[in-house]
C-alpha cells in the first residue's frame, strides 16, 4: 500500500493488477493534486481494509485471484462506505451496469481520457464529503438531542406541533414561565436560532419524533 506520508483526508483507493496502467493512473491522479493508495489486487486491498478512511475506490473489473465484482460483493456485505467506480473493460460494461445497481458509486469504460476520469473521481470526493460531513452533523444533533430531559422533550414534542407557551403550560400543568424556560433551554441545547431550524434538526434525527 502506497501512502504518501502527509495524506489529506481523502484518499484514491487503486486496485488494479496491470502494474502500467497503475503505475500510468498514480501519476495522472498525483498530479492532478489527489493523494493515492494503490493495491495490485484485491485481495490485498481486503487485507490493508482496516487503514482504509475517507475518499473513494477505483476498482478494477477483471482481476487475476478475485475479481472486482467479487471485492464488492464483499464490501458491501461489510457495509462498506465510500463511493466505488468500476474501470471496465470491453464486454464488461452490463456487469458494471449491474454493480450500479446494488450500489456502486459510476464506472468509466477504458480507453478513457484523463479529464474524463479526473471529473469522475472530483465527484466521487465530493459525494464522500457530502455524506461524511452530513453523518457527522447527524450525530452532533444526536448529541445535543440526548442531553435535553424528559421534561424538555415532552416540551420540544409541543412546539414542534405548533402549541404556544400557554398551550404547553396547561397541556404539562406547569406555568407559563416554567415553559418559557424549559423552551429557551431547547433552543440553547439544540443550537436552534428558529422553531424552522429546531423542526429542520429533529427531522434529520428523528423523522417520526412524536407529535400530539
């Protein structure tokens, strides 16, 4: 596995058995600013697996031992993340068509041009960042959701079906203020500036989140 000692975030995963068309994708990918990790076949890439992070697989068909299909049914059964683009072969493409179909990212059919793979592989990164950068905001509104009280929930379930603080007083059997308070505590825990904010953040997390 070929690392580049001050690797970026998001990684080209290479897994590909021809050593020239490696060797010929590695300076083109390199050079085009993105940081390469290459496998000369798929097994070893299952075996390097663990130091796999962020960025997205180019992954060719027809391999020696294992091939590509076979590498991603494996990966999928892992649930395996980042996005894959199959490098396919003259007769390969309805296999490819059928990887898509369970789940692959594109796949780009050789002989292919560099600006042709270079626009691939930029999308595939971003698609990765989106998802990366939309998990991690679900799971900071996770966090803040798990350190509201039951009281607080029972309030929040209130605003989000659009009752006004008296409303909630009289629903809870508590004063107004005590709402009030309950309410701005929410707001400050969820790092809601609006009820469309604090609606649009419960959603991600909680889409059926009770309401009367």
């Amino acid at each position: 596995m070929n690392k580049s000692p001050d690797m970026p975030k998001q990684c080209i995963y290479l897994v590909d058995d021809d050593d020239a068309l490696r060797d010929s994708l590695a300076w083109l990918l390199e050079s085009s600013g993105h940081n390469l990790c290459a496998f000369a076949s798929a097994e070893a890439f299952l075996e390097g697996l663990d130091e796999v992070e962020r960025g997205c697989v180019l992954l060719d068909v027809r391999m020696g031992g294992m091939s590509g299909i076979e590498l991603f049914e494996q990966l999928r059964a892992q649930n395996f993340h980042l996005p894959v683009i199959f490098l396919t072969g003259h007769g390969e493409v309805p296999m490819a068509v059928e990887a898509l179909k369970r789940g692959a990212y594109d796949f780009i059919e050789k002989p292919f041009g560099d600006k042709q793979l270079i626009s691939l592989v930029d999308a595939a990164l971003k698609h990765e960042r989106d998802a990366h950068d939309s998990f991690e905001l679900r799971d900071e509104v996770e966090r803040r959701f798990a350190s509201l009280t039951q009281r607080e929930r029972e309030v929040l379930r209130l605003i989000l079906a659009g009752r006004l603080n008296k409303q909630i007083a009289d629903e809870l059997s508590i004063s107004i203020k005590t709402v009030e308070v309950h309410r701005a505590r929410v707001m400050e825990k969820m790092s809601a500036n609006s009820i469309a904010e604090l609606v649009r953040d419960v959603m991600r997390i909680e889409p059926d989140f009770p309401t009367p």
